[in-house]
C-alpha cells in the first residue's frame, strides 16, 4: 500500500432486503437462517417455469421519499435512496457542516431500470408511441440511483453509477475506495441496488437454466456448495454504505465499523456467462485484494462467498479459494449470505459486505443454510447452517459476474 494513499473507513449503513428493510432485521434474519425465498407474489407467474424468487417485502417507499418525487424513480432508486437515507443517519452525518464538494455517491446496479422498461414498453404496444412516459429515460438510466442520492444531499463530489452484472457493488466500493484514498473526495455513499425481479427477467433466467427450479420448496432453493444445488434464486434490494476518510470520520466524531483495506478485480476473458473452469480469474482477484491490503492469507478470518448455487460457480470459487490460499483454505471458515436473500444481482456484494461489516462488529458469522448434503468438489468449511462465534479481524467478500468479472474486497479491524 502506497503510503500517500488515504485510509477509509465504513461509518454507515443502510439496507433494503428481501429479509428485512434495515440492517438489524437483515442482520437478525442471517444469524437465525432464515430464507427470505417465497412464491412471486408482484406479479403472474402463470406459464412459468420457475414461480418463485426473493422478493423485497412490506417496502413503502413514502417513508423515505416524497410520494410525488417516488413516482418519478424506478423500484431500483427508491431501493438505493432507502438505504442511502438509513446509512447517512447510521453515519451521522449532516451535510450543512462538511463541505459538499468533497462528497460523492458512487452506487452501482447489474441492470438498471428494468421495471420501467417493461412497463413501458407495455404500454407502448397498447396505447402507441404518444403515451410513452416523459419519465422513461430518467426512471429508466442506471445512474440515477446515484444521481438522487445527491440530489437527497446536496452531494457535489464524484458521482455515477457502475455496472458489471453480480460484481457491480464491489465494483463501486472499489471505485469509492479509490476515489478517496487518491484525494478525489473526503465521503462516497456506494454500494448497490437492484430491482430486476420482474416477469421478463425471472423468464430470462429461467431459460437460459440459471434459476433453481425448486418450486415447491423455495425456502430450500438456496443452498451454496450443497450437491443437490440446482441453480440460484433470483432476489432484489440494495446496500449503502459510508465509505470516509479516516481522518474525516475522525475530525467529526463519527462511529467506525471497518476500515477498507483492499479491493483486486480480474477478468476470465472467457465466456459471457460461464465462469473459467480453471479458476485463475477468481483467484487472481483474491491475490490481488491481499496484496492491495498487505495480507497474508491466514491474516484473514472470514470469507464471504459469491455462493450461488449454481453448480459450476460454487465448485470453481472454492477452486479458487484453495488456489490463493493454500493449506489457510481449509482453516477459514466460509458462507454464503446470497443461501438466505437469494441473488441480488448488482446488490449482492454490498449487502455482503455489510455482513462481513457486521460479523467484524459482533465476532459472529452468519451460516450457508440448505447445507444438506456434502459436495466432493465443495470441501471448505462452509458454517452449515448454524451461525458461529469467530474472532473476525479481516474478512473477504468475493463476487463473480457474468462477463467474467472477478472482484474480491478485504476490510478489516480498525
């Protein structure tokens, strides 16, 4: 670590899940091992073949946004300005007393505003071109999510929106980190949102065979590294986090959960969904994170899995594990959160990280429920299904993208 380099630290964090709407009853929700998997119930799933995700639930987005000014966001936004509201008064910020111009938001979605477009494109066929809603575009933009967290705060600082499909949260995170460690802005709200559980998307993956088909049990669909696993289950929300300078945080007085120690980031150069099946992408990602954080690999204590239950995914990153940490792999105890909220895409990884944030916190980690049946090419220590006590000092949450993005983000102890 380049020693003019900036430290930066979490003091906030926000989170809309299918588990719980705020980071107590997500955190109250993975300890326990409950699945936030269910029947669809926003929309008909009449002809399809899988009938059940991880929705959202009990959501009003009047609590936190004007009624008139939520009609104008896509589901995607009210999710990220949600969790944006709780981590900024999670940090205790107020913005009238910190220069604005050295504040950003960096937040990122793996699609954007498909609800809109759906919705939109219905309506298109229907009624024609006229009808289309002037509010298409801004609802529809996949920066807009940041771009209303700095309206919310008068944010004049770095501000876009980033995607890479399910590592797009790590991808922003790292972004923030960097764009503070470099002296680019002092705070960055970051993280991730998604709202793509919508009958063309649930469709989509289904046929291309990415979903787990486990229709009558959705509460078992999830379940990482387990041998009988199928596929993932396709969930929605966001996590928002306070990424700040150290010396910012302290100057104010705020709480610090974590300091963020590194972030690595690869390509497979492989295959647009398929992960390579020599695992050097993950694993690179990983070695890289350690090197940025000047770790060596039994510094770590915890690994936050990409975890998706596909069947190729869960075998190739505990490959990848093993490769980067050697004999460490087996000593490290290992969990995937995405076996309780299911996939949220864009989202995941910030929502993970608050996991690994909060077993920091608590000195617990969160188990891999549905861990039924053992898997010879699963072999790492996955906290089946009970939660653990663990000393946490530093801990890794890995992500893996379709496009053959591999990030993998360290934070540690302060």
């Amino acid at each position: 670590m380049l020693a003019t380099r900036s430290r930066v630290v979490i003091t906030g964090l926000g989170a809309i899940t299918p588990v719980g709407n705020d980071v107590d009853s997500l955190w109250s929700a993975l300890l326990a091992g409950r699945s936030g998997a269910a029947k669809i119930a926003k929309f008909d799933t009449t002809g399809h073949s899988v009938t059940f995700g991880a929705e959202v639930k009990n959501f009003n987005v009047d609590d936190f946004v004007d009624p008139k000014e939520a009609k104008r966001m896509d589901p995607f936004v009210q999710f990220a300005v949600a969790a944006a509201k709780q981590a900024v008064k999670d940090a205790g910020l107020d913005f009238t007393k910190i220069d604005r111009w050295r504040c950003g938001a960096i937040v990122a979605s793996g699609i954007g505003g498909l609800h809109e477009l759906q919705e939109q494109h219905k309506k298109y066929l229907e009624k024609g071109p006229t009808r289309t809603s002037p509010f298409f575009v801004p609802k529809l933009m996949l920066n807009a999510a940041a771009g209303h967290i700095a309206i919310q705060f008068g944010l004049g600082g770095p501000n876009w929106g980033i995607a890479s499909a399910c590592a797009s949260a790590n991808h922003a995170m790292g972004t923030a980190l960097r764009s503070i460690q470099h002296g680019d802005a002092d705070l960055i709200i970051t993280g991730g949102s998604e709202a793509a559980l919508t009958y063309l998307s649930s469709s989509g993956f289904a046929n291309m065979g990415a979903l787990s088909t486990r229709n009558d049990t959705p509460e078992k669909a999830s379940r990482p590294f387990d041998k009988t696993r199928d596929g993932f289950v396709l969930g929605e929300g966001a996590g928002i986090l306070v990424f700040e300078k150290l010396e910012h945080a302290k100057a104010r007085g705020a709480r610090i959960y974590a300091e963020v120690l590194g972030i690595g980031n690869t390509d497979d150069a492989y295959h647009i969904t398929a992960p390579d099946p020599d695992n050097t992408g993950g694993a690179r990602a990983m070695a890289l994170a350690l090197k940025d954080a000047g770790l060596k690999p039994e510094q770590i204590s915890y690994i936050n899995a990409h975890g998706t239950s596909t069947p190729l995914n869960d075998k190739i990153e505990t490959a990848a594990i093993k490769k980067t940490f050697g004999e460490a792999a087996r000593k490290i105890p290992v969990s995937s959160t995405k076996s309780m909220t299911g996939h949220l895409l864009g989202a995941a990884a910030a929502v993970e990280l608050i996991a690994c944030i909060l077993a920091i916190r608590d000195g617990v980690v969160h188990p891999t429920i549905n861990y039924e049946t053992p898997d010879p090419e699963c072999d790492l220590d996955y906290v089946p299904n009970e939660k653990r006590k663990v000393e946490v000092r530093a801990a890794m949450s890995n992500s893996l993208g379709f496009g053959g993005h591999n990030s993998a983000i360290i934070i540690g102890k302060l």
